[in-house]
C-alpha cells in the first residue's frame, strides 16, 4: 500500500474513531434496511457484534503499515465467517455500506479519494478473510 494512501487511511479513521459506537450502529442499521435478507444471519442482540466489528476496525488500521501482521487474523476470521454463512458476494456490500457510512459521518472531511482508498484497503481486508474461507474446513468433513 502507497505511503499517502496509509496516511490518508490513519488520518480519516483517526477521526472517525471517537465516534465508533455510532459507526458502528449506523454501519448495521445501513445494512439491515437495503439488505433485510442479512437480518437473520446474526444475532437478535448486536451489542457485542457491534464491538466486536469495531474492534477488528481498529486492529485493521493499527496494523495497517505492517499487513503481514494482518494475515494470521484475518484469514482465521474468514474461516469463521464460513460457519456465519457469509458468501464472497456479501463483502462488496460491507464494503459499500461502511464506506457509505464513513462518508456520512465524517460530511465535508470526506472526498472520492477516501472512498477509493476505502475501498481498497476493505478489498484488502475481503481478499484475505475469503482466503481463509477457502482453506476453511467444511463442517462435516474433517479430511
Ligand atoms: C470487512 C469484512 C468483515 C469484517 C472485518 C467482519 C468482522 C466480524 C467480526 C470481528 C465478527 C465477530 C465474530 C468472530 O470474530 O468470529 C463477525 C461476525 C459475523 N459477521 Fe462479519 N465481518 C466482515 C464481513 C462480513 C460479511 C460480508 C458478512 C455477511 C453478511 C458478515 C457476517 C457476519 C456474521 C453473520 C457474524 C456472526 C454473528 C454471530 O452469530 O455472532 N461479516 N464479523
């Protein structure tokens, strides 16, 4: 990843980031209206779903000058999100709506760079999870 990309990912999450119960909460919000057939696939209460997204948010940025650090994680999350039911053509449209979310939140600070900047680093993020849920384990077949 391009240095001023890194920085300009850093920057606008720095500002974003204070206000990550509300990203979140917007973030799901978004989803569940365009995309109701998704409601069912989590849980009633999305308290700690909540947190738990936000969190995986952070460790992305936080290890953003270092995406090998990212691997191990974010592989083993794609594996999990097998278990989730959680399809490839389902990542764009996390993509689409957080990016449309951050974009809401941070108004006038937001641009077109940002949005494909975004949209790069969560292609990144997507890119991994799904190599994990390639060498994820069928249930039900442990050879
Ligand atoms: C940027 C990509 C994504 C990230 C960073 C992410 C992050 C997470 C995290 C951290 C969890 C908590 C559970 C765990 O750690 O195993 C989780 C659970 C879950 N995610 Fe994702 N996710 C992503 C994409 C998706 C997509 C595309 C879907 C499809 C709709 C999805 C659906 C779910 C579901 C259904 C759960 C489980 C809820 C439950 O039963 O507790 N996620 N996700």
């Amino acid at each position: 990843m391009e240095q001023a990309m890194i920085e300009r990912l850093e920057s606008s999450f720095n500002l974003l980031a204070p206000r990550g119960p509300e990203l979140v909460d917007r973030f799901y919000a978004h989803l569940f209206s365009k995309h109701p057939a998704l409601r069912p696939m989590f849980p009633s209460d999305m308290g700690e779903q909540k947190k738990k997204l936000l969190a995986s948010l952070v460790l992305v940025i936080e290890n953003i000058r270092k995406t090998e650090k990212l691997e191990q994680p974010l592989q083993d999350l794609g594996a999990r999100h097998v278990g989730f039911g959680t399809q490839a053509e389902h990542y764009p449209v996390v993509r689409d709506t957080l990016v449309s979310v951050m974009a809401e939140m941070a108004g006038e600070a937001w641009n077109d760079q940002l949005t494909q900047d975004w949209n790069g680093a969560l292609d990144f993020v997507s890119s991994v999870m799904l190599e994990g849920a390639e060498s994820a384990v069928p249930a039900g077949h442990p050879n």
